[in-house]
C-alpha cells in the first residue's frame, strides 16, 4: 500500500485522542492499527514522528546550555536571536521531536535556574532515524510477546 500524506488536522486529532486513552490500553493500539492501514505507514511512526516547532526563551547566559539541551534530545535548532526590548534574552527556535517533550521543561528550568521558558506547537511528521525505530520495534515486539505469554 502506498503511504499517504496524513493531513495536519489528523494528526492534531489522533495526538488528541492518544492522550486521553491509557498507554497500554487495547483502544489505543487499535487506534494506532487503524491509522497505519489506513496511512500505510507502520505503527511505531504513528507514535514517534510527531514534530514540534518549539520557542524557547532564556536569559543570554544560558544559551548554549539551551542549545545543548535540544541537541541532547534529538532536537533540530534553527537558529537563536537577541529579544528585542529584553536585554540580554534570546529567543531559541528549533524542532524537537513529540516524545521528548515530556520532561523538557524540567531541564530546561533546572539548566536556567527557573526562568527559561517556552512555547510549543505541531509543525511536521518526519522519519524516525533506522536505529531508534529499530529500538522501538524490538521494545514492541519483547512487549507483545510478553503478553501473550511468549
């Protein structure tokens, strides 16, 4: 089956739904089943590919920690600028994958004593890299057998 561009409203609309239904719930997987036939993609690329346009802002000192911080989390920087009328702030802006944004603004508050901030939205599906999707297929698998006893 060929793969199909998935609309950026589905996508806003599926991240909805996978967060209100429990992790390992049986609805969950089979929302994930449905939307990878229905995509012809595979079911770990529904989960991982979800890319934020994430804004970062953060006192100048703490810039290269920031930037550290979104390399660290597999994130793509695009660039970083002066605020205007807030001296000595940047603004950072970058892509960072969906699945690392959990604990970010943790580190971020821990890497700028609590005064980084940031803002996020959806932006793109991209490629899982061939080594992370490898993990996550063999986590998948270990966990299906897991449940059915194997």
């Amino acid at each position: 089956m060929p793969k199909k561009e998935i609309p950026t409203e589905a996508i806003v609309d599926l991240r909805r739904c996978l967060d209100q239904l429990p992790p390992r719930s049986k609805e969950r997987r089979v929302l994930v089943q449905e939307v990878a036939q229905l995509y012809g993609i595979s079911e770990d690329t529904v989960y991982r590919t979800l890319r934020e346009n994430i804004q970062v802002r953060t006192p100048s000192e703490f810039t290269s920690k920031v930037l550290q911080l979104l390399s660290s989390r597999r994130g793509q920087i695009l660039g970083y600028e002066a605020i205007a009328n807030w001296q000595s702030w940047d603004n950072v802006t970058g892509y960072l994958p969906q699945s690392e944004m959990q604990s970010f603004i943790i580190e971020l508050r821990s890497q700028t004593l609590g005064v980084g901030s940031f803002d996020w939205k959806y932006d793109h599906l991209q490629e899982v890299p061939d080594k992370l999707a490898d993990r996550i297929l063999a986590a998948y698998k270990d966990d299906n057998n897991n449940r059915n006893g194997k």
